[in-house]
C-alpha cells in the first residue's frame, strides 16, 4: 500500500491535488480562510477615500478586534495575516500597501497612522534552514506615527507620540515622543510637534 502511495504522489495532478486539499484543511481549521477571505472582499472594493470607511468593517466579520470600526480608515490593498490576533483602538488609519502580521498578538492603540507601504511584523524564524517560527507580540501605542516604507520588527514597543521614519527598521522598546530613524532605528532626538506633557 505505501508502495502504491510514493507511485501516486509522484503524479503531478495527485501532488497538486493533495497539496491543495492539505492546505486547504489548514487554513480552514486555523481560521486563516475566513481571514483571507473578508480581508480580500475589503480589497475589491474601489480605492476611494469613502471606502475605506467601509472596510473596517469586513476587517471584524475577518475576526480582528477592532474597537470602533466607524472612526477607522483602511485604504486600498492592506493585508492583514490572522487578523483574529488583532486588536485595534479608535481612530486607526493605515494607507495603502501596507502589510500587519498578527501572527502573533499585534495591539495598535487609539489614533495610530501607518503609512503607504509599512510592514508590521510579529513572526520571525530560526533554525539552519529558519524553519522554525517564533512569535512575540508587537505594540503600537496610542498616537504614534509610522511613516512611509518603515518596518516594526517582531517584538517591537513603539510608545505613545512616537515617529518612526520613513524606511526605518525598528526593533525593541522606545520612549514616549521619540523620533526613531534609520536602519537599524535609532533615537534622534523627540518630537517638536508635540507638548512633551502630554507624553511626560
């Protein structure tokens, strides 16, 4: 019998096959296909400004947590992975492009903009061929700014009033009102847009 199995696996239609149906069986047990599923009927609608009112919506019948969809705006092609983990504040607005990984538990606070093109990320690999995940929780706290093109590593803390600059590579912990640039993100100095009692 388990001759006849190496036979037919060796098939390329039985292969395809099998490989759609094992998949297919995780993503449907893990949840992920309900995820993809509304996240993706949230990108099909047009790239207007009114829309992406609306597609907080179809991001909470995906399963994230989202405190007050009606205050959110999520632009045109924003992935989000197993947005179950997710859980999101009032007022959010993240622009088109950008990618959030709630692989593990990623938190975003009240009145936190993402900008065109961001990844924010909480699964990383190790391992000799990397094949082994690990996931840590990534925060981003109420206020903060992340600019154009910038990456929030795996584990990351970015506080309240804090900006990251556009292409930063952010990792670890940062302190509140803090400008961080750079790759790897560094301190430069606080925000001057901001009264630093409101942070203190």
């Amino acid at each position: 019998m388990n001759a006849l199995k190496r036979q037919l696996i060796r098939l390329p239609f039985v292969r395809f096959a099998h490989h759609v149906a094992y998949y297919a069986w995780l993503d449907l047990q893990s949840g992920r296909m309900r995820g993809t599923f509304f996240v993706g009927l949230g990108n099909l609608l047009p790239d207007f400004y009114s829309c992406g009112f609306m597609r907080p919506f179809f991001w909470r019948l995906a399963g994230a947590h989202m405190e007050d969809c009606a205050s959110s705006v999520i632009r045109d092609r924003v992935f989000v992975e197993h947005p179950k983990n997710l859980s999101v504040g009032k007022h959010f607005h993240v622009n088109r492009d950008s990618y959030l990984d709630a692989s593990g538990a990623l938190n975003i606070g009240d009145h936190v903009t993402i900008s065109l093109g961001c990844r924010v990320l909480t699964i990383s690999h190790r391992g000799a061929r990397h094949e082994e995940d690990v996931i840590e929780t990534t925060s981003l706290k109420d206020h903060c700014i992340v600019y154009a093109g910038a990456t929030i590593l795996p584990g990351t803390v970015v506080e309240r009033y804090v900006l990251v600059a556009a292409g930063a590579v952010l990792k670890g912990e940062t302190g509140p009102g803090g400008v961080y640039a750079g790759v790897p993100a560094v301190f430069k100095g606080y925000r001057k847009d901001v009264d630093p009692a409101l942070y203190a």
